[in-house]
C-alpha cells in the first residue's frame, strides 16, 4: 500500500519542491466566487512533516488527494455507501488542482489547494460499488430557528446559540444550501402563531423576502427536566412538504445541527437520484 501510495503522489508532486528556502510563500490569483461544483474542493488546507521538503510535499499532497476525493464521494453518495479509497484511486479520478498559496521549509510543507475530479470517473467509481449518485444541488431554503423550552418558544435574536450552529454546518456539502433570517424587524413583526403553525402565506412571505425555493421552521425543543432534545423541521425543503421531528441521543445542539443537515440532504438525494418523488410545496410555503 505504501509503495503504491508513494508513486501515485510523487506522479503529481513535483514542481514547487525544488527551491529549499526557510519558507516560501506563494499566491496566485484566481478568479472571483464561481458557482458550487459539486466535483470540486476548495481550499482544503493541507500539510506534512517529512525528512527533506519534497518528501513532506509529496505525502500533504497524497493526504490531501485522498481527503478532498473522499469529500466529493461523501457529497454525491446516496444512502452513505462502503468504499475505501487509495492515493491511486484518487488520482485516477482527478481532473486537476492549484494551490493559492504554500510554505516550503527544510522538512515541512503547508499548502492551500483546490482539487477537482471528473464527473464521468466519479459517478463510475460509485456505480460498480452498487452506490447511487446525486450531484445537483438543491435550491437554498430558508431555515427559521425556534427553540422550544417548556412550552415556551424563543426566535430571532433569543434562538442566535441554535441559528449558530445550524450556520456552523456547511449544508452545501449535502447539496442543501441554506439562509438563515437576518432577524430583520420585518420578521420581527410577523404573527408568532402564523408562524410557528407553518402558515402557507406566512411562510411563502419568508421564502419571497429571502429569494429561496422554499421555507421551514427548524425547532430545537429541549425538555427542561431531563434535558433529552428532539428537532422538528415544519414546512418544506427542496424535496417537497416536511413536517418531521427526531429524538437527539446525545443531548447537544451539535448533534441536532448535524441531524438537520442529514434530514435535508437525504430528502434531497432520494428525489435527486431519481428513487422519490419531488413534491409540491404549495401545501406549506409557496
């Protein structure tokens, strides 16, 4: 594994290494904000410790390719799927990468770089495992946090520890772009009844102002006594009208973000990957 692992990285690891400088710095530019690829990576920070510079370049590439092709699997994978991949494996499904910037030391290297695989070689990959694929990304949706507590329900600025660790998940990587409100004092005014009933007006109002596909309430209910949490989302998402609620084993507000992340975006792959329906949103808030 290790011999493999060697030649597949010193394959694509060999500019850069030649000057041994204390530390080199280097930046290109690129371009601005381009639209979200699925099949690419993004300033994934990389970095190792070897006996010369070209050794540790050679293995922060090596980890670094294995992880973003591992990231990319991860995100277009239906239903999870059991694969283990190897430096060659990775490689053979890049298409390209740069870096934007890294530092060359004596026996260290640290760099910033962006990786980009091909869709046919992926999707294939996945495919002769028996693992679907779904590689579009939803429409964002407009996610309003309410924390439930005793019966008591607490928004905008009193729900910010729950909008912050709903923001702390980037759903895009399960191709489910969110917005949070902006606790505007127009959403301020809204009708808490309306709201917290899933309203179809009320919440097609949220979904026009925030220019999203569709609009749901995330709820974090917390019993006061034992502490034991469940999250709840009412309203709809890129798959249609939800109104679902799961028990959180553990008790944190982590865990209840992470299982917001996993509801939406296995919603979204099932219809996407052609195994569910995609429904209409009108009952909840279009």
């Amino acid at each position: 594994m290790t011999g493999k692992r060697d030649s597949a990285t010193r394959r694509f690891a060999r500019a850069g290494c030649a000057v041994l400088a204390l530390t080199l710095t280097v930046s290109l530019a690129r371009g601005g904000d381009r639209p979200f690829d699925p099949y690419e990576v993004r300033d994934l920070e990389i970095s190792a410790l070897a006996e010369n510079a070209v050794a540790a370049k050679e293995k922060a590439l090596g980890d670094g390719l294995v992880a973003a092709a591992t990231r990319v699997l991860d995100r277009i994978a239906v239903d999870g799927g059991d694969f283990t991949l190897s430096a060659d494996d990775a490689e053979k499904l890049l298409s390209g990468y740069y870096h934007s910037a890294e530092q060359v030391g004596p026996g260290g290297y640290r760099g910033t770089y962006t990786f980009s695989f091909s869709p046919l070689l992926t999707r294939g990959f996945l495919s002769r495992r028996g693992i679907g694929v779904a590689d579009v990304a939803a429409q964002p949706i407009l996610l309003i946090p309410v924390i439930e507590e005793g019966g008591e329900y607490r928004l905008w600025q009193e729900a910010a520890p729950w909008a912050d660790a709903l923001a702390g998940h980037d759903m895009e990587e399960g191709l489910t772009p969110i917005r949070l409100p902006a606790n505007s004092a127009r959403d301020r005014a809204v009708r808490v009844d309306r709201l917290l009933a899933a309203d179809i007006g009320t919440l097609g109002e949220f979904r026009i102002r925030y220019r999203t596909h569709a609009a749901a309430l995330a709820i974090l209910k917390t019993d006061p006594g034992s502490g034991r949490m469940t999250v709840a989302l009412k309203g709809a998402d890129g798959a249609g009208p939800i109104d679902t609620a799961v028990p959180i084993d553990d008790g944190t507000v982590a865990l209840a973000a992470l299982t917001v992340a996993n509801l939406l975006s296995a919603r979204w792959k099932s219809v996407a990957a052609g195994s569910g329906d995609i429904r209409s949103a009108a009952g909840n808030s279009l």
